[in-house]
C-alpha cells in the first residue's frame, strides 16, 4: 500500500465509526420513540 | 429547559459543528504543509490525536459524573457517566485503530507492545469492562452505583497513558503539545482537529444522555402499564 492508500484507510475508519455510532443512537431513539408512543395508548386505554 | 429551545441548541450546536468539521478537514488536508520525513501520512495524527485527547476528555467527564453520583445520588450523574463511557470507547477505538494504520509504514509494524500503546488499550478494554459490568446488574441504583466506583478506579489509567511517553522509554512520538515540536504552521490544522471533535463530544453526550432519558421513560411506562 502507498502513502495515500493509508491515509484514506485511517480516515475512512474514523468517518464510518463515527457514523455508525451516531446512527446507532439515532435508530435507537426512534425504537424507543415508537415504544413510548405504544406504552402511553395503551396506558390511556386502560 | 423545555423542548422547544433544546432543539434549537441542538440545531445550533449541529450547524456551528458541520462548520468546524468542514474547517478541520479542510485545514487538515489542504491547508497543513506537507510534513518533511512521513510526507502526507503525518495527516493522520491531526485526526488520530483529536480522537485521543477527546477519548480522555470523555473519561474525564466519565470520572467527574462517577464523583458527582456517589455524592448526590442523582441519576442524571449516571446517564453522563454511562454516555462518556461509551463516546469515549469509539473515540479511542478511533485511536487505536488509525494509530497501527500509521505504525505499519513508519515502524514496519501494526503494532507493538510499548507503555503508550499497551496502557491505552489496557484504558479502552477498562472502559468496555466498565459498559459490560452496567448490563449484568439489574438494580438501577446498585448498577449506577458500582458503575459509578467502577469508572472512578479505571481513570487511574488515564494520567498513566498521558504521562508514559515522558517516565519511560518509547517508539511512540514525543509529546509535542508542551516540548512545542509542532511546527506553527501545522498548528491552526491541529487545533482545529481537536475543537471540532470536542463538539462532536459535547454533540453525542446530549444525544446519548437525552436517549437513555427516553430509555427510563420507557421503563416508567412499562412498570405503570404492568
């Protein structure tokens, strides 16, 4: 590998792993969103 | 603060961000001269020591937030415990993931096993220990609590990671922050590194804190719903 070859590895680790990351909080608030949306219906049904 | 001018901070903190991110990149990559031995290469530490000083910051606001629930008692101290504990552990799997990357064409090694390099892996495995421990014990409080003692002992790494390129012999670079190493012209590229990725931390602590809010929410619900 040359220089440049390594340079663009390391900076594609720290974008995508910072991506992932916010992705993850970000899919996880929206699971728990539609989960509190669910638990307060049925809170107000019963 | 209601929900209203949090988001607005939020958009704030995510447009003054998208700027500083777009500036370090900039400075980083076209800006910064091009370094006389590595050549190009030695554009990974602008990102690689970013990504380390702001792993330590995390686990220093992981220590405070440690310190502050032991004496209050207050469980917002311990969902910033637990979400500078786990931006910490993607900063510096950022860390030692680009540092061998770097090492490999330099030392002609990915990796080897010097007091800087050991006692910084040894601090992200404390830290992934640290995130193991919290799901294994159901009791918030008990969890919080022997989280919050488990997280005050592991930072006793940190200033041992900071301090052992100057106490004992290493391959790893100088420090060049306080010896002034940095050539003046590499300088606003660096600084600009490290200001954009201490917002981003101050940017993922909100949202981390702000989901495992909605996560206790979540448990409120279920318990009143039976």
């Amino acid at each position: 590998m040359n220089t440049m070859a390594y340079l663009f590895t390391a900076n594609a680790v720290i974008w995508i792993v910072l991506a992932l990351f916010l992705l993850r909080i970000h899919a996880g608030e929206r699971k728990l969103r539609e989960e509190i949306d669910r638990l307060r219906r049925q809170i107000d049904r019963t | 603060m209601n929900k209203r001018t949090t988001a607005r901070l939020d958009m704030v903190l995510w447009g003054v961000l998208g700027l500083a991110m777009i500036a370090a990149l900039y400075l980083a990559f076209v800006d910064a001269p091009r370094e006389r031995t590595m050549g190009d290469l030695q554009r990974i530490f602008y990102f690689h020591v970013a990504a380390a000083i702001t792993g330590m910051t995390a686990f220093g606001v992981n220590f405070a937030a440690g310190v502050a629930y032991v004496a209050r008692r207050d469980r917002k101290w311990d969902r910033l415990a637990l979400a500078a504990a786990e931006t910490g552990v993607v900063f510096f799997a950022i860390v030692l993931i680009t540092g061998p990357i770097w090492a490999k064409p330099v030392w002609m090694v990915w990796w080897t096993w010097s007091p800087r390099l050991t006692l910084s892996l040894v601090l992200c495995l404390l830290y992934i220990a640290y995130l193991l421990i919290r799901r294994y014990i159901e009791d918030p409080d008990r969890r919080a609590m022997i989280a919050a003692v488990f997280g005050i002992v592991a930072f006793v790494d940190a200033p041992l990671v900071w301090f052992s390129i100057r106490w004992w012999r290493d391959i790893h670079p100088a420090p060049m922050l306080e010896s002034g190493g940095i050539d003046p012209a590499m300088r606003p590229a660096f600084w600009a590194c490290v200001a954009s990725f201490e917002l981003l931390l101050v940017y993922l602590l909100r949202r981390r804190c702000a989901l495992e809010s909605m996560r206790e929410e979540m448990e409120r619900l279920e318990r009143l719903a039976g």
